[in-house]
C-alpha cells in the first residue's frame, strides 16, 4: 500500500474537506482540541467541501478546510509548509475577518460567534518544545479568560518526535499520521480510531482517481518550485554578503596599511604635506590620523 503525502494541498483537500466522509474531520477537530463528553462534537457542515481544482488555478503552499457546528462556531484548519513573511499578522487578520464577516454593518454583536484556527506547520513556528500549542486572549498574570470568541491551536510537525510505538492518545496518532504517512507501507496497527481510519483510507493511492493522481503531482511540484525559489533566494543573499563581507575586509585591510605607513612617516618626521604628496592622500586625513594615532 501506499500512501500521499498528507500535506500536499491536493491530499490535505481530500482527506480533510470531503463531506461525504465528516467523520475523518469530526475525528480530527476532537482530537486536536481534546474535546471530551458532552463537548464532543457530533457533526459538522464543511463549508467549502473538496473538488477537484483547474490545476493551473493550484495554490503553490497554503490551503484550508473550513467547517461549522450546529451552534455555530467556525472551524479554520490550514496546511502551511513554508512560513511566509509576517505569518503572525496574518494568522491574527485571516481569524479576525472570518469572525468580523458573520454580520453586516449595524447588526448585534451577540450575532458573532467564536471562530478557531487550527494551523498544521511543516516548520517551527513557536519558541517552546510543545508540537501542540492552544493560544488564546486571557489575563497575562493569572489566566483568566474574559475575551473568549477567538482560539489558535499550532500544530509544528518538525517538533513531533514519537516513533509509532509511543503512541498513546489519538491526538498523537493524528499528527503522526499527518507527518509519518506518505512514508509508511500499512496502516499501523494501534489505529483504532474510526475517524483516522478512514483517514488512511482515504489517503491511499489506490483510492485516488487518475485526474486525481495528476493534480497531487502537479501540486507536489508547485510546491517544489516555491520551495527553490526560496533556496535560490537564501543563496544569492550569502553570496551578496559574503563578497560585501570580502570587500569590507580589502577596504579595512588597505586603510590599516595606510595609517601604518603615514604613522612611520610621520615618525621619520616627514611633514604631513610631504606624507599626502607621496600616498597620493589628501593633506586632512594625513593629519586626522596622526591625530587619531599619535606617535609614543
């Protein structure tokens, strides 16, 4: 068997946007936000259900699946495999406009209803340890939450070390799945999770349409040609600072040289006019470097 690579834009649409397979995204939210009992959600209406795109309309590396419960709240879940300038605005902008568009100019506030964002990074995006992180606003000195519309859960990929012996709770089984799957041949044996199972269905090859297959290419090389650009990018930056770097040194080295040989000048008593006349130097910095470097 084989597996996609569940962060392809393509896969992620797929696996996670099909409204005709709620319980893979059910399964996921639950798991994420480690709802429990009487939390636990039951159903969900996926606002932009998955189609198959124009390939030459594919976004290169930034998708999301965005879904709503029966009271309301909205669900963001995005796939970002490179971190773009400014990632923290705009995370905080894409929630806020989701939150601020439920009304129209004039209705009640009490019409808005919460909003959560759910980010899977392929990179480290905070400074701590944690592969998962729930944010939200709250009182910096004792926690209390007042302001309670708005959450951010981060999910940093290259932060989740387990191996697939160590998985316990299904929320680690989740964020293996998505880390671990295009490189595992069976589904592994502790998934016992209805959701996730249909998860690995879904997310095998041969489970895939031939149009299907080609847009999962066609979006694993878009995704590759902004990964080169990027590195492209860095390289020619080092290269630029390297040789600014060398000529800075050149500079510094002839300008030490220079203040070495009019010093010794100066102290063979050569008259500052005489220095700048044989340096081919001006006559001022003849003398602000005998001032800056007087002989002992």
């Amino acid at each position: 068997m084989q597996f996609v690579d569940v962060k392809n834009d393509i896969a992620f649409r797929k696996i996670f946007g099909n409204e005709n397979r709620k319980i893979i995204l059910l399964s996921f939210l639950n798991a994420v936000m480690r709802l429990k009992g009487d939390d636990v959600m039951e159903d969900v209406e996926i606002v932009n259900p998955y189609q198959l795109p124009i390939i030459r309309n594919l976004k290169a590396s930034i998708i999301d699946v965005k879904a709503r419960d029966k009271n309301g709240k909205t669900y963001i879940i995005e796939m970002q495999v490179s971190e773009p300038d400014g990632m923290d605005k705009r995370l905080l902008y894409y929630a806020s406009k989701e939150y601020s568009q439920q009304i129209e100019s004039g209705e009640l506030y009490s019409k808005l209803n919460p909003v959560i964002f759910i980010g899977i990074f392929d990179f480290r995006f905070t400074k701590g340890n944690k592969y998962l992180s729930h944010h939200a606003v709250c009182d910096v000195e004792n926690g209390e939450r007042t302001i309670k519309d708005m959450d951010f859960y981060f999910i940093e990929l290259p932060k989740f070390k387990k191996a697939i012996t160590d998985l316990q709770e299904v929320t680690d089984k989740w964020i293996y799945f998505i880390k671990e799957a295009e490189n595992l041949e069976v589904v592994p044996a502790n998934v016992d999770d209805e959701g996730l199972k249909a998860a690995y269905q879904d997310a095998s090859k041969y489970a895939w349409t031939k149009d299907e297959l080609i847009a999962y290419d066609y979006a694993a090389m878009r995704e590759q040609d902004e990964r080169g650009k990027v590195e492209l990018a860095v390289k020619r930056a080092v290269k630029i600072a390297e040789e600014l770097a060398e000529k800075r040194g050149e500079e510094l080295g002839e300008e030490k040289s220079r203040i070495n040989t009019v010093i010794k000048l100066h102290g063979k008593n050569m008259s500052p006019e005489q220095i700048a006349d044989l340096l081919d130097i001006s006559t001022e910095e003849v003398r602000d470097i005998i001032k800056r470097h007087p002989v002992g």
